[in-house]
C-alpha cells in the first residue's frame, strides 16, 4: 500500500437538483493506492462514484509508466453492468477510442495522467452513466498531523457545541503536557489531534492545521477557522430550510478561554474540520460554540431509538432509504458517552451484520453504502432488498464491565399512513429540508427529476417523502 496519498482530477458527475450534469475539481480526497511488484491499483478511480472496487494497472519495463487496459468491471445495477472505460472527446460528447489505455507517467512516488483520455463509469457499448475523471494526478500528501507525547495527560472531555444548525454533543479526549495542549479531532478521527498552546487563561489554536486522512469524508481534512452561521430561511410557497452563510476567515488561530478551576475552555470562534486545504470544503463538519468540560462517565440506561423517517425503494434508481435517531443520552436526559454505545439492527426477521459478521454495529460506524451517515445522533441507512414488514433498532452502553440497553423498537412499514397522520396532528411544521437521492442536502427543492422532502414537526417529529417534479 502507497500510504498518505492524495487524488487530484476534474470530471463531470449527474446533478440530481436540475436532471443535468455539473463539473467538479476535486483536490486533497485520499487515494487508495497498491504496488504489488509490476502491478498497481487503484480504489474507486471514479472520484465521485464510490463503490470500494479497484482498478488494475501494469508497470513499465522501464518503471516509468503504469498502463491500466480498460474496459475493467465496476458494478452491476438496475440490469445494467457498468465498467471503468477509457475515452476520447468526440464532438461535443465521449466516445470509445481507438487506444482504451489509461496511462500515467510514474516516477517512484507520483502518477500523473497523460494520455489525454477521459475514465468514465459506461456500458460495454459505451454508453456513459454520468461519472467522468480526467487530468487525474496521485501523488505524497507531504503533510504529517500533530501527535501528543505518550506521558502526556490525558482527560475525557465532553465537548458541546451547535452544528448544522442544532446543538450537539460528544465525547473527546484532551491532552496536556506542558503548555502544550491536543484536542483530539472532534469528528472522530483516530489519531488526529488539534493543537494549542496554554497561554494563562487562554488556550490559542494556529489556522489551518493538518487533521489527516478521514475515511468518512474520503478527504485530507484541516482545522479551519471560519465565520457565519447555518440560518433556517423560510422560502414562500416551499417552506423552511436551512441556508449555509459559512465561509473562512484568515485569522491567525482559534482561541479557547480556559478555566484552570474546573479546567474547562470554550470559545465564541467558529472552526471547521474542513476537507480542503485552501478552500471551504464540500462536505466540511463545523462547530460553533464549542465548550470543552471534563466528564466522568457512570453506567446508565440509554434512551430509546426512534426511526425518524422511512421510504422505499425508489423506482429507476434501486435504494430506498431510512433515518434513526439514536440519542447519546440516558433515559433521565442526562449525556452520556457514544464512543462506548452500539446498536443491534434488524430488517424484518434478520439482523443486519458487518462484513466480519459482527451484530452489535460501533455507534459512529459508516460504510458510505448501506451505514450511509452519521450526522450528531441521526443515522442514515441505504437499503437494496424490499422491508416486508419492519425494522427494528436497539442501542447499547458500555461502561466498564456493565452493559445497559434500551428497549428493542420496531417500526412498522405497513402502518406508515398511520404514523403520519399521528405526526401531522395540529402540530406546527418548523422546517423544511431537501435532499437528493444520496442524501445530500439541497439548497432548493430539485426543478426537474426526484428528491427527498424531510418536514419537521415542532414536537420534534419528522415525516420525509419522496417527490417528483
């Protein structure tokens, strides 16, 4: 494995909100790449249509050049089978070449695309599905993240703070040695660390620090101050939904007042873990408000999962999809610690596993497919196979030998109608949110094509259709 390498292309991706298709420049996504002898692969070389499947290439007897002879199979869906292909520019559109060669220079570390093609996601017949790479550059992130010493001292935080417009709570760790002082990324990143430097009552941040690689993004992720809110905006005739006025600032660090007393530290500044470097990311996590106090973690009962939202398979593009809310609280209302919860779930009869065949799934984990999200307590699954009947869910805590559980919930499919007309009542709508069919949010309702509506209720109950315009 070639490790802490980073992808850089431009292509072209289908835009779910208007039915067309937008270009990209995509820097700073992490690269998964495999030199085995004369061979090399690549993971996911479509950089916006991941599917964990690589792509096999050959090295040169001179070493200077990988060659990968396309077409190379991707991935089956809706009938169709799909593969990584080679093309040329023809006319106004891409068509199969004579050469289907994807080749790049190599010089020990770096591979550079050079051939001029464009890879893209198409059928055997050519055909493409909308997923273009080109101008594709692999090369040595040459940045190294920021490491406590192992005698540092080391403290449980409980970290609080307002993120994608509501607030939030988790767990990190802070340690301290010295004046030196490392926040642990609070994204969940192991081994990534913000650091500061305690200054009296002060506990000051530099701008733009390396955070490493966060498979959860696919990016290279930096601390980024910033400035701006997420503001909740009513739009006539459509409802309300949340608009992102967040941008970077160039201050020169991020300042934490900190409490020697109780050994607490918050801060009025914005920051992002961004995944970008020198630009405000795509998919960047902010944090605004932070406030950092010690925490003592006790054994408890969680609370009770809810699914917040449910709808089938959506027709033409073979998923259908379902939110959970887990809450990283106790059955008193009280925080409790995520880092040591789990959950069982079940589709229909059967209890969903990991690859490794585990049943009881780490509270924060994602695969990008099925365990598509997690946002705060929201969890998002993307499902392939019909529910017949119901789902079910079920968390668990941790602490020390002892392990508590919430109920065992189960929500009936078939008794949706119901539960939406229980959820409508007399109740007031607050919010309005849009998504496209990967769960990405929307700044507006999509003009043309489908897309995921998701009202919110002001006893804190959510309904989420599927809409086609």
């Amino acid at each position: 494995m070639l490790t802490n390498m980073e992808w850089q292309s431009k292509g072209f991706k289908p835009d779910y909100s208007t039915g067309q298709t937008s270009t990209f420049t995509e820097t700073g996504a992490i690269a998964h790449v495999v030199k085995n002898g004369n061979d090399f692969y690549i993971q996911d070389p479509i950089s916006q249509y991941k599917k964990g499947v690589w792509i096999k290439g050959t090295l040169s007897e001179d070493g200077t050049q990988v060659v990968f002879n396309t077409p190379q199979m991707f991935t089956t869906e809706n009938g169709y089978t799909f593969y990584y292909y080679r093309m040329v520019q023809s006319g106004t559109k891409l068509a199969i070449g004579e050469s289907t060669d994807l080749v790049f220079s190599y010089d020990g570390e770096k591979l550079v695309q050079t051939d001029g093609g464009y890879l893209a996601v198409a059928t055997l017949q050519g055909q493409i599905a909308g997923y273009v790479d080109y101008n594709i550059t692999i090369q040595p992130i040459g940045e190294e993240c920021a490491t406590p010493p192992t005698d540092s001292e080391m403290l449980t935080y409980k970290m609080t703070y307002e993120g994608q417009g509501a607030e939030q709570s988790k767990t990190v760790n802070v340690a301290f040695s010295g004046t030196d002082v490392y926040i642990a990324n609070p994204t969940g990143v192991e081994g990534s660390w913000i650091k500061g430097t305690l200054d009296g009552d002060k506990i000051v941040c530099p701008n733009s620090q390396f955070l490493g690689a966060d498979e959860s993004l696919g990016h290279y992720v930096y601390f980024k101050a910033a400035k701006g809110t997420i503001e909740m905006v009513e739009i006539p005739g459509y409802g309300t939904f949340p608009v992102n006025n967040i941008s970077l600032t160039n201050d020169e660090a991020v300042t934490f007042t900190y409490n020697a007393d109780d050994r607490s530290f918050s801060t009025e500044q914005l920051f992002l873990v961004n995944d970008a470097k020198d630009k405000l990311g795509n998919n960047y996590l902010d944090y605004a408000k932070a406030t950092y106090t010690t925490f003592a973690e006790v054994a408890a009962t969680p609370a009770n999962p809810s699914m917040t939202s449910f709808h089938d398979i959506i027709e033409g593009y073979g998923f259908g999809m379902f939110l959970i809310d887990m809450p990283n609280q106790d059955v008193d209302g009280n925080y409790i610690n995520q880092d040591n919860m789990y959950y069982n779930l079940y589709i229909d009869d059967k209890q969903i596993a990991l690859p490794n065949g585990e049943t009881n799934i780490p509270y924060a984990y994602v695969d990008g497919d099925f365990f598509m999200q997690v946002s705060g307590t929201a969890h998002t699954f993307k499902y392939y196979d019909p529910v017949s009947e119901k789902v079910g869910f079920q968390t668990f805590y941790k602490v020390g030998d002892e392990v508590n559980q919430s109920e065992l919930v189960w929500y009936y499919i078939k008794n949706e109608s119901d539960a939406i007309a229980s959820v409508n009542g007399n109740k007031q709508v607050v919010s309005t949110e849009y998504f496209d069919l990967t769960g990405k949010r929307l700044a507006a309702p999509a003009t043309k094509g489908l897309f995921i509506q998701k009202t919110t209720y002001s006893d804190g109950t959510q309904r989420t259709v599927k809409t086609a315009k």
